[in-house]
C-alpha cells in the first residue's frame, strides 16, 4: 500500500462538460495501472440525497447495493471500475451541514462557536478520508460537482486547498474546461478555459492538469495559449475531443500518457499496465456490424424542445453493453407518452424491441399501457422496468383478465381492482407523506421459477438486484395471472413480494420490479438485458 493520494477533480465554462466521465476515466487508468481505487462524488446542493430530485432537472437517480439514492456519475464511476460502490462514495452540502448541526445540538463542539468556512471543510475531509478507509483505497479521486466560480461549491474546492497544505505530496487538482469553436468564427477559442482557470485560482488552487473538452483535439497552438496565460506546462493540457462512444476517452487519455504523469506528480511508480480487455470491448462497440431500432416509452424525456436521455442513462449504457455483446449498434429513440397520445401506437409498429423503463405520476399512464398492448399482441420483444412491470401487469389484468378498471393505486387509489398496491411495510410512509429516503431501496436477494427466460437468462435460480420502489403486484391476482399465462418468473425469498412477470408464448415479454441496469457493466453487461438483445437480434427487420 502507498500513503493515500487524492485526486479533486473540478470543471468550468459549462455544466455537463463530463466531469462524470473524466473521474471515471482516470479511475479506470489508474486501476488498470495496479493500484486500489475509488472515486467520490459531491454535490453542491442541499439535499440528503438524489432521491428527492426531478429526473429532468437532474437526471437518473442511481442507487447502490446499500440503498444509498445518489447521483448517476456514481453509475459511471461503478461501470468504468467495474467495482460496487457504497454510501461513503457521495456526499452533498446537505449531508454536511446535516451531520455538523446535529453534532452541535449534541454538544460535539463543546461549546466553540460553529464557524461557516472552517467545519465544513473539515467535515469534508472527513467524510473523504471515510471513503478511503472504507473501500481500502489507495488512490480516491474526488468530483466536485458544480462550475467553478460558483458560490455552492466553495466549500468542496476549500477542503481541497486545505488537505493540500498539510499533503503536499498527495493531493492534485484536475480542471475540467470547455474549448468553444463558434459557427459564426470558426475557430477553437481558448479565452473561456483561461478564465475558468483563473476562477479556480480565486480559490486559492492551482491546477496540476487542465483537461481540454472540444468538439476536436485540442492542438498545440491552443495548449500553448492556455499554459503561457495561466503558467501551465503545455504537456499538462490534455486534449479531451468528442468521441464517438464515452468508453473512448480512457484510451484517448492514455495515449497522451495522463496515467504516467499522475502517478509521477503523486512521487508514487506506476505499477503495470492492462487495458487489453477495455480496448477489445471498445472495439466490439465501434465496430457491430447489425442495427436494432429500441423504443424507449416513457414520461421524463421532455424538457422544452428538447429530448433529456438523462433520466434513463444507466438504461441506455445497459442497452450499449449488451448491444456490442451482441454485435449489434442500437438505434435508441426516446419516445414520450404524449407522442402516443397525439399519433397512436402506430408509430411503435417499426421498431424492434420496446422498453418502458420507470417512473412515477399520472401523467401518461394510459398511453403508456396502450403502448404495452400494442407491444404484447406484436410479439415485439418488451422489457419493463419497475414501472414497466407494473403497467404491463395493468394491462395484462385489463385486457387478458377482463378487470377492465384494473389499476395501480399509486395512480388510482381507490381502484375496485388494485394489481398494483402499496407495500405493505410503505402504507405508514404513505400515509404520513415521509418519502425522502424510505422507498424499498438497495440491493435484495431473489429467487428464479424454473424453466423460465428469466432464469435461464441467469444461469442460475437465485442472485441480488437492485430497487427502488414502495409499490408492488397484488398476491391476489397471482394465481388467475399465471393460469393466464403471465408467469411469476421471481420472487423474494420468502416468496411475498413478486420480483418479475414473464409472458409465456412470446419471443421475450419480462417485467422486473427491481432495476437490473444499476448492475450491467461495459465489461460484464447484465443478463437480462443481454437475454433481451438477443431476442431483439433475432426480431431486426
């Protein structure tokens, strides 16, 4: 083991300039350079925890194996590892201010005043080096989420200057910028990564790497600009170009060697170096020969005129991961409800595998179970998830089962037919309206029906998945589905709660009420979704 080194990892200019994938990325490198691993998320707002916040202004809540509700750059940080992560990997100011007003209320400051820009830092460090210990790492490499410049992250980039002072040798600063090449000029203009350097100086931190985001490589005579204005090497301006798939850019990272420069600057040898199985999955992924239409049907896609594919990330990952297994290239169309409600369920006719992923609320309800039916008697290959499982079974009860006000009561409660109820152990919270945080939530063990797609998909009867949700399908339809032909396909252990429908007599119609996407990596993708691309293989027009 080597003394801990931390790696804080900041961006500028514009949000979503993929500081996610930047962390992901120099993880894997390192990781793939010998070392133990892990990466951190904070994020600067006041909430808990991500579970609380709206998918279109937020994106996907990703959720780990202890029930943790965070941010979806934890998803990246899991697949690029390919490790499980835990509670101690995100942090946001909530959390934060949350543990020091409490320990004040206990007396833990014994009577000293409470001061804004001296605890809170300290909690953060505090907080890292939990994580270190708790995942065993011997390099953490910490996000700070926001822009640089403004006021929410300063305490992150505080705590960041101030572990530098008593770590000089552990502890570097990678910037995130934006190179833009305006229409109107032409030309890769370098003025706005300057400025967004110089705001990082404000806070009393200098950057070891700059990490050039353009549309194209970054070339010599903008890194010279960037380095001679803020008193950078120009060999620590790393080009950071578009790509045609984000598994890319460890690769292109490495080729400009990022991992040797890291560990030179951390005073710490590189160890070996074995990216032979990335490359190869790369590769499958640039290079399938086969296109597969997908239907994505939900409800959070809108934003403006704009299409969000934010709120279901981890699903589209885990469609790409399978996908290349599969030598295919997915063509991925984000469908929103309220088109199924102007053009009808026509428009899913060319399509060759249709997923409804999940979600909350009324709204779209009912063009989305129009779009299961439709799927269902098409004998396209469907996959619901969570929701999509619980309008499959709604529509199942309504038009095989003849209960034709066959209904969830989250959606309506006083449905004389409820396939779908509230949990028993959720009705207090229900009732009580305390939501943040009590969804069943985390990793749970499962139990297969033998002779079942699902099963066989496993390889096994047994294994653990991943939910969130406090509603779940109604024991008292259970035998009527199955007499139907709507199969339990898993159950808990106890066999109280079921865990996945499977439609018998159909190339592949399975809804699961957990999300298997939270586990499907690049290098092992989930065996559901794999099981689904290879129906969707079979089905291409």
């Amino acid at each position: 083991m080597v003394r801990t080194k931390y790696i804080f990892v900041s961006g500028g200019v514009i949000s979503g300039i993929g500081k996610g994938i930047a962390v992901s990325s120099i993880s894997l490198l390192l990781k793939s350079r010998g070392f133990s691993v892990t990466a951190m998320k904070a994020d600067p707002y006041l909430n808990v925890d991500a579970g609380t916040l709206n998918p279109i202004e937020h994106g996907e809540v990703f959720v780990l194996d202890d029930g943790m509700e965070c941010d979806q750059d934890l998803g990246n940080y899991e697949r690029f590892l390919d490790q499980s992560l835990n509670a101690t990997n995100y942090m946001t100011t909530g959390q934060v201010f949350k543990s020091i007003i409490d320990r004040e209320r206990a007396l833990g400051y014994e009577g000293k005043t409470v001061e804004f820009f001296q605890h809170p830092p300290e909690e953060i460090i505090s907080r890292i080096k939990k994580c270190v210990r708790r995942n065993r790492a011997e390099i953490i490499v910490f996000e700070v989420g926001g822009t640089v410049g403004e006021y929410q992250n300063l305490l992150f980039l505080e705590a960041n200057r101030l572990l530098k002072l008593t770590h000089p040798r552990d502890v570097l600063h990678v910037h995130v910028t934006y190179l833009p090449i305006p229409s109107s000029i032409g030309e890769m203009k370098s003025k706005p990564a300057q400025m967004s350097i110089n705001q990082l100086f404000q806070s009393g931190i200098q950057p070891d790497f700059v990490l050039a985001r353009s549309q194209m490589a970054v070339d010599e005579k903008r890194k010279q600009k960037i380095a001679i204005a803020v008193g950078m090497n120009p060999d620590d301006i790393i080009s950071a170009p578009d790509v045609e798939s984000i598994y890319q850019v460890p690769l292109n990272f490495e080729n400009q060697e990022l991992s040797n420069k890291i560990l030179k600057k951390l005073f710490i040898k590189p160890r070996r170096r074995d990216l032979s199985d990335w490359k190869v999955m790369v590769n499958n992924t640039l290079t399938a020969k086969k296109t597969a239409k997908i239907a994505m049907v939900g409800k959070y896609f809108a934003t403006g005129d704009f299409t969000l594919s934010d709120a279901y990330l981890s699903v589209i990952e885990s469609i790409k991961h399978a996908s290349a297994a599969n030598d295919i290239k997915p063509k991925i169309t984000w469908v929103d409800s309220g088109q199924i409600e102007k053009e009808g369920t026509k428009i899913l006719a060319g399509y060759d595998g249709i997923i409804v992923p999940g979600g909350y609320g009324e709204r779209g309800v009912e063009q989305i179970i129009e779009s299961i039916k439709f799927t269902r008697e098409a004998g396209i290959p469907y996959f619901g998830l969570c929701f999509g499982m619980q309008l499959a079974a709604v529509e199942f009860a309504r038009n095989v089962c003849g209960y034709k006000d066959a209904h969830t009561t989250e959606i309506n409660p006083k449905t004389k037919n409820p396939v779908i109820d509230v949990m028993e152990s959720q009705k207090e919270n229900v009732a009580g309206k305390v939501l943040g945080g009590t969804q069943r939530l985390g990793s749970w063990d499962f139990k297969a029906t033998k002779g079942t797609k699902f099963a066989k998909a496993y390889g096994s009867l047994s294994g653990s998945e991943r939910h969130r949700h406090r509603y779940e399908f109604n024991n008292k339809y259970r035998k009527l589905f199955e007499k139907k032909g709507f199969l339990v396909a898993a159950s808990n252990k106890e066999e109280t709660l079921v865990e996945a429908l499977e439609l018998k007599d159909h190339p592949f119609f399975i809804g699961v009420q957990f999300h298997p996407e939270l586990k499907s990596r690049p290098l092992h993708p989930h065996p559901l979704y794999m099981a689904f691309m290879e129906a969707v293989s079979k089905s291409i027009k």
